[in-house]
C-alpha cells in the first residue's frame, strides 16, 4: 500500500462520525473569503472559517442539520432566486447579442441583391429587391405603406 492509499485510509477513518461539508459552509466559506479582502472587516473572516473547521469537525450531527435546515429555509431558497434571476439576465443578454449578430451576418450575406429598410411605425426590417425604382413597400407587421426607391 503507498503512502497515498494509507493517507487516505486514515483520512477515512477520520472523519468517519463527523458532520463534513454542506451547502452552509460553503456560504460560510465564500463570505469569509469575501471579508478577507476588505480592509477593515479583515478581523470578521476569521472566526467564521473558525466556525465553518467547527462545523466540518462536529460529531453532533442533528446539531449541524437543524443549522443546514434553518439556512436552506431563510437563506439558501433566496441565494438560489437571485442566481437564477441573475443568469436568467445574462442568458436573455446573451440570445439578444446572438440575435443581433445573426440578423446582421444575414443582411450583409443578402446586400448585393436586396435593400433593407425599417419600418417607420413598428421599426421592422423590411427587404425589397434592388434596381426596381421607385415602390411601394407595405409592412407585413403592421400594414402601412410607404415609398421608397430602391
């Protein structure tokens, strides 16, 4: 057996009867890491990685479920809300750029054929035929009709 092995061996026997590591302590552990690097809240990051070693230790394991409970109840159901929200932001942020680009790629491909307009009432992209003149061009969208040469 190598040094690892038995390292992990003992490691097992270890922590075998403690609490480990939950969702609270690795809040716990984010925001003493967070406190760290403020100046003056330095002193605050201590005790909590203190507390977070207490509770990876523990061997009172209703003590440290009932916490778990209370911070999924109060804490944790609102942590989960707000990165859902934040991603849902950047997701729509992201599909509104590829949108972008996508139109943009298409109209450069089609420019030697075709003249783009917008809509002067909705603000839709209209595409008409190049060299025909002077035309009317109606929206599908909202069914106005302008003029325009193309």
């Amino acid at each position: 057996m190598s040094f690892f092995e038995r390292f992990k061996v003992r490691l097992q026997k270890f922590f075998y009867g403690r609490y480990g590591g939950d969702a609270l302590n690795i809040f716990l552990l984010a925001i003493s890491l967070i406190f760290m690097y403020i100046p003056y809240v330095r002193l605050l990051s201590y005790p909590i990685l203190i507390y977070v070693i207490f509770r990876t230790l523990s061997k009172n394991l209703d003590k440290r479920r009932v916490e778990l409970n209370w911070y999924n109840k109060n804490i944790g159901n609102a942590l989960v809300k707000a990165f859902y929200a934040v991603s849902k932001f950047f997701t729509g942020i992201g599909s509104w750029f590829k949108r972008k680009r996508n139109t943009h790629k298409q109209i450069q491909s089609q420019k030697n054929d075709f003249v783009f307009f917008k809509c002067n009432s909705c603000g839709n992209m209209l595409r008409v035929p190049k060299n025909k003149g002077k035309i009317k061009i109606t929206c599908p969208v909202c069914k106005k009709t302008t003029e325009k040469t193309t």
